[in-house]
C-alpha cells in the first residue's frame, strides 16, 4: 500500500510539473502584441483641395438686328446647332424700309439746315466786317460790335455739321439694315435663347438670340487668400462633371489678382474642350494639389503620438518597439511630413502602437 501510494505521489509532482512548465512557455509565447509596419522611403507629399465650380459657355454672344424693327420669321430654336453665317431671323423689309426713309428725310433736313446756318454765319461774317470799321470811327458803340462778333461765330455752324453727321450715321446704318434684314449667325455654336417671336418688334435692349460656343467651356471657382499664392497659371487640376460623366485632368488657364468685392475669394477659371455633353450652368468638382514636396519622408498620420509638446513615432526592431522623437512638417491629414528623427528603412509602427511602449515586445502580422 505504501509502495502504491508513494507511485501516486511522484505521478502527480511530474505532472503537475510539466503542466506549470507547459503554461508558462505559453505565456511567454502569448506576451506580445501583433503591430503593423510601413517601411519608411521617400514620397511625394501634398494637400489635395477639393473647390465646387460652375459651368460657363466660353463665348456668350448676343444676336441683334443692325437697328430696331419688326421680326417677320426666326428660323431657330433653342438648342439648335448653327454654323457661322446661318441665317437667324429675318427683319420686315417694308418696316425697314419705312425706316430708312424717315432717316433719309432726316438727313436731308438736317443738310438743309446746314446751309440755311452758313448762309445766316456768312452774312452775319460780312455785317461783322462793316460794323467793325464802324467801331474803329466810333461810329457803334462795343456793345453792337460784340453782338456782331457773336452773330459771325462759327460754334453753331459746327453744332449744325455734327447733326448732319448723326443723321447721315443714322441713314447710312437704316440703309444697311435694309440690306442685312437676314441676321445671320457671327458664330458657330448652340442657340440658348431666343426671346422673340415673329411678329414682335427686335430692339438691341433685348437680344432676340443668344448663342453660345459649344467647342469649349469655362468653369470657374473661387479660392481663398491662403491658397491664391499657391495655385497659378499652368497648374494641373482634376476636373469631374458627374452630371456629363468627365473627369479628366486640365490646366488652370487663369487666377485673378484681386478679390470679388461680394465674397472676398479670387476666382480661377479652367477651359474645357467640348463634346457637347457639358452644358453651362452645369456643377463640377475640382481637385487641386498645393504644398507639392518631392523625395521626403513621411508616415501615417495616426502612427505620430504627441507627448508634452513633443511627437513620437514608434519603430519596430527586430521583437521591441523603440519610441523615437521626431520633428514634423507638412501634414495633409492622411500623412505628416518627418523632417528629423527616422532614416530610409526604418519600419514605423502604424498599427497597435496605442497599445505598446517604450521596449514592448511585439510580433509584425502585417505590412513591408
């Protein structure tokens, strides 16, 4: 019995033994934490600013009759394709002509008038010239010679050339109506409005017809006095319309050098080509890349810890996690720039860094 019972005894010890043994080989193996690295390499760095635009026809062109008159048929309607030289609209030539009547009867009232005052400036010249003999013998008084002096003065002559001028102006513009009552298109483009019906009186306060070049847009944006040193002419931009299915890259053609007096921002304008699919008035998005730096290092912006006004980065070597400090610069939000602090290579910890420190013993389960 005593022989069985101390065969139990040493059974139990031995394995009692190797389980202790067992568990803590296992706990040593557990006592890490898994992290993920990125291997530190230089990079292009930038801050990417996203800016909402609008749309603009990149010519606007308004289509109005040479002179005011009565619309006797209009060939187009809005979204209408037309080529240069297409006829538009076609004025009333009775109406025209009506027109052009009453300007030349104007003009040969007004050179008749004309005459009539160089005739009276003529023979107010020759009373002048007797009067002013006269007035040398002290046989008027100064107060008849200025009256003829005025008489004989030539500034209403010219008053009355100038309105000869106008009025011929005025016929000769009425004559080329007549001959120009086919308005015709003075470019290729879209019609985007046609605000007359036939019938109607045109006048240039209201242009009949508007249209617009459709070979290229412009869209234009504003910026804020902190980016307007930042971006300039030449510059690449990413531009999606998403209502016309674009996005593909372009470059700035222009930045204002001052600010709107309403909303206090500069505005930027890139031209477009046009496939017809974008339409003015349509919105876009614009990427817009500024703070551009080349061949610098730079890491995940949740890997850099902040400790009393310092910044921390931990990096993994060999089963440790090392804290450095380091010295920052650009931060885009998704990354910050190192200055100091890392060398090429070094393989910074980006995750599981909140639950380590200084000496932990960690296990990479993912990254380079």
């Amino acid at each position: 019995m005593k022989r069985v019972l101390t065969l139990l005894l040493i059974t139990a010890f031995v394995l009692a033994g190797c389980t202790t043994s067992e568990v803590t080989d296992a706990a040593e193996e557990e006592a890490y934490t898994p992290v993920e690295v990125e291997t530190l390499k230089p990079m292009e760095l930038y801050i990417e600013n996203l800016m909402t635009a609008k749309v603009f026809a990149d010519k606007d062109v308004f289509v109005i009759p040479l002179m005011a008159g009565k619309v006797e048929k209009i060939n187009v309607k809005v979204s209408d394709r037309v080529e240069k030289d297409e006829v538009l609209f076609v004025m009333d030539k009775d109406d025209i002509q009506k027109q052009v009547t009453q300007a030349f009867t104007a003009y040969e009232a007004a050179k008749a008038g004309f005459d009539v005052s160089a005739a009276q400036i003529q023979s107010a010249k020759d009373n002048l010239e007797r009067i002013a003999k006269l007035y040398e013998e002290g046989a008027v008084p100064e107060t008849q010679y200025e009256q003829a002096k005025l008489a004989a003065s030539d500034e209403s002559l010219e008053a009355a050339r100038m309105g000869v001028e106008q009025a011929r102006v005025a016929y000769s513009n009425a004559a080329s109506m007549l001959e120009n009552a086919e308005v015709k298109a003075p470019i290729p483009g879209i019609v985007s409005s046609v605000n007359i019906v036939e019938g109607e009186y045109a006048t240039s306060s209201n242009p009949p017809v508007t249209i617009v070049d459709s070979d290229s847009v412009t869209i234009e944006f504003g910026i804020v006095a902190s980016l307007v040193n930042k971006v300039k002419t030449g510059d690449a931009a990413i531009v999606e319309i998403s209502s016309a299915g674009y996005k593909t890259e372009a470059v700035i053609n222009s930045v204002s050098s001052s600010a709107d007096n309403m909303t206090n921002l500069y505005t930027v304008s890139i031209v477009l080509e046009n496939d017809g699919t974008i339409k003015p008035g349509m919105f876009a998005k614009v990427y817009l890349q500024t703070d551009n730096i080349k061949n610098t290092f730079a890491v995940r912006a949740e890997a850099v810890k902040e400790r009393e006004d310092k910044q921390f980065v931990f990096v993994a070597e060999g089963d440790s996690a090392a804290l450095k400090e380091v010295t920052t610069g650009l931060d885009t939000g998704a990354y910050i720039e190192i200055k100091t602090g890392l060398s090429e290579g070094d393989k910074v910890i980006v995750k599981g860094q909140d639950y380590i420190s200084h000496g932990s013993k960690i296990k990479v389960v993912r990254g380079e």
